[in-house]
C-alpha cells in the first residue's frame, strides 16, 4: 500500500505537519509505504490554467498523488477555511490523479475543533471525486502539544488519532482490492 500525506502549512513547527509526522510514525510501523509532501519545503508558484509549462514542483506533487493509493491532507485552518498554500495544491490536482482514493482529512486550528476546515477539505476531495474516510482529525486548542515520540501527548488525542488513521487504512485496503478485483 502506498500512502501520500500533503502537509498543508508554510509555517515552521505546525501542528498540522507535526501531527502529520505522527501519522507517518504510524502508517511506517505498519509497513505501508509513504510519501512525504511539505508545501513548506515544496513551493508552488499561485495556480493559474493559462500556465503552459508545468513547474518542476508541481510535478513532484502529482507523480506523489497519482502513485498513492490513498491520501492524508493536514492544513491548518485560517479563518474558517483550508490554508492557501493547501488550496493552492489542490487546484494543481484534478479528478484523474484523486478519483476513487480515499482521503482522511486533518486539521489544526487555534479555537476548540477545525471542522470548517474540514468540511471545505472534504468538499475539496468530493469535487476531484475522492472517497472521504468517514473519520477525521481536528487538533483543537490544548491539544497542540506532542511527546518526544513524537505522537500527541494527551491520551485520548493519541487514541482518536491512532483510530481514524486505522480507518482510513482499513478504507484503502477495501478500496484497493475493490479495484484489483475488478481488473
């Protein structure tokens, strides 16, 4: 199984990309391979469809996408909404590259839950006909610390983490023999 996770921030030591960090700690002790994206480390230029040459970044994101058979998208929510610098990604992506996979939705947000962050993700991965895990993340106030194992630090963020995660990998499993079987 092949796992691209896209965190969505260009802010150093986010929540969104360190919780991402704990999932790639928990999808690696399964043995599923995993792709790494960080907008901060992997600038886009602003998405335009009158562009003609497709920037070497850009390219790197979609081979990352399209060879994934599932995806986890963390951003952290800016005044109700996804981050730019998410969004900005997602426009460069389109149904052929997200269409059928699923995708388990993370935030971070600075009052209690992200869900309008959340809500606009998955309606994001709808329009590019992805299959939303029926589970998410949303790392609210109080809950942005983590341990030195990196994972969070409070008991019950780590289990709902660890469940959702376990979901969505249940999810892929399902999906991709779904697809298999159909071959």
């Amino acid at each position: 199984m092949k796992i691209t996770l896209i965190a969505g921030s260009n802010r150093e030591g986010a929540t969104s990309t360190s919780i991402l960090r704990s999932i790639e700690s928990l999808l690696n002790a399964q043995n599923i391979s995993v792709t790494f994206v960080d907008l901060r480390e992997l600038p886009l230029p602003l998405y335009s469809p009158d562009a003609q040459a497709i920037h070497p970044n850009v390219q790197r994101l979609a081979e990352a996408v399209a060879v994934a058979e599932g995806l986890v998208l963390a951003t952290p929510e800016y005044h109700g909404s996804i981050s730019g610098v998410l969004k900005n990604a997602l426009d460069y992506l389109h149904g052929g590259l997200v269409a059928g996979k699923p995708v388990l939705s993370v935030s971070a947000a600075g009052g209690p839950m992200g869900v309008s962050s959340l809500l606009h993700l998955q309606s994001i991965v709808r329009n590019l006909h992805g299959v939303n895990s029926p589970e998410w993340i949303s790392i609210g106030a109080g809950f942005h610390s983590f341990g030195s194992d990196g994972h969070p630090s409070d008991e019950g963020m780590r289990g709902r983490v660890e469940s959702a995660v376990g979901k969505f990998v249940d999810l892929t499993r399902k999906l991709t023999a779904g697809v298999e079987a159909a071959i």
